[in-house]
C-alpha cells in the first residue's frame, strides 16, 4: 500500500524567509510518480511539479525547488524568499507509474503555510 | 482552454436525501478521478473513470456511485446522505494511462443538514 506521511502540520514564516516543506512516503511499486500540489483559498488544487521515481535529478523553478532522494524516500518542496502570496495549503502525492495503472493519487495530510508580511 | 468545470460549486441537502455532483474534464482528457476532502481524513481517492469504464475505486460505502458518458464528463452520485459526507468533492482529469499531472476543478461543496 501507498502512504506519505507530511509530518509538519502548519509552518508560518515572515515575508521573504525560505521555508522547506517535507515530504516521506512509502510504496512497494518500483516505479512510481511524485507530486506536489497547492491549495489556495478557493479550493482548487493547482499542480506544482511532477517527478518520475528513476530521475532524481532536483529541480529548480524560479522560487520553488526540489529535493527528491530516493535512498531516503523524501521529496521535499522549497520556496525561497516567501511571499504573502504563497500562503495555501501545500500537498505531497504519490502515484503507480506502470503503464495501464490508474492515476489513483495519494494524498498526505497537507501543510498550512503562513506568510505574514 | 477551459479547465475542469464542476457543478453544483455549492449545495445543501437533508439527510436521507440523495446528490449527483457533476463534472467537465479538460477536453482531450479521458480520465476522470473523484476525491472527497474533509478536515478529518484529508483527501480520499472515491474513484477513477476511464473511456467509460471505471479503473480503480477507494474504500467508500456503496452509496457512492459514479459514471462516465462518452464526451468523457462524469458525474458522481450519494445516495442516502449522512452528515458525515459533508466535505468537498473535488474532481480531476488526466489524460489518462499513466499518471500524469491531474488538473483539478473547484470542487463542490457539500453540507449535509
């Protein structure tokens, strides 16, 4: 079975601080896809990033980073020089990545962050 | 291109009484997933609709109930509502055998009364 656990229930930071959300999780597939996704107010779900399991390779995109290590089954999220805007609750998924699986995603219990200004 | 629709965006009903939440997939996108969101569980995986045919379903009572049309829209339907399925459905779509990125709608929320 598939779990990940986002261990950090509610983070709040200072405009312009980084912060680093983090991410465990576990699965017995060998092959299997990462994500992150963000949740404002509103209620939709906005797709940040997704990450295969055979590239580890991290990623940088503007403000946002990612750090993923297989050896410690961790994806971890970073934003760097917080904003205001930021403010949402950040989700952790994982799916199966053999062809013909579904794209059932499993969620951890998501983190609040807070940017104050 | 327009995104997920879902429709109603909120709803009340009594208990006993049954919902149909609808959604709009992404054109071009086949898969069509359900999640219930709820401030104790979190985001629960209801189920997955591709080309009509369900593929995987979570661990929910058989109240819950769901289809796919041929234009890939989808509906979901609770029957016998308790106040516990109070949360908010949220939809996505995919464009389907693998997972890729899932694009989601607003969600509709449900209170139960």
């Amino acid at each position: 079975a598939q779990k990940v656990t986002q261990a950090q229930t509610e983070i709040s930071v200072v405009e312009k601080e980084d912060v680093t959300l983090d991410c465990v999780y576990e699965t017995r597939d060998t092959t299997y896809y990462l994500f992150w996704y963000k949740q404002p107010p509103s209620g939709e779900l906005v797709f940040l990033i997704r990450r295969n399991s055979f590239d580890e390779q991290n990623e940088i995109s503007g403000r946002y980073s990612w750090n993923f290590q297989k050896s410690t089954s961790s994806f971890n999220f970073t934003i760097t020089a917080s904003q205001v805007v930021d403010s949402a609750v950040y989700f952790c998924a994982l799916s199966e990545a053999r062809p013909g699986a579904n794209s059932k995603l499993t969620f951890g219990k998501g983190i609040t962050l807070s940017v104050r200004p | 291109k327009a995104g997920v629709t879902q429709t109603p965006r909120y709803l009340i009903k009594t208990r006993g009484q049954q919902v149909t939440l609808s959604c709009s997939p992404i054109s071009g996108h086949r898969s069509v997933s359900w999640y219930q969101q709820t401030p104790g569980q979190g985001l629960q995986f209801l189920f997955e609709y591709f080309s009509e045919t369900q593929r995987n379903k979570g661990n929910f009572p058989g109240r819950f109930s769901g289809r796919q049309f041929s234009n890939s829209r989808s509906e979901m339907n609770v029957s016998t509502l308790e106040l516990g399925d109070s949360a908010l459905y949220l939809c996505a779509s995919s464009r389907g055998q693998v997972a890729t990125e899932a694009f989601f709608g607003q969600g509709t929320r449900l209170t139960v009364v």
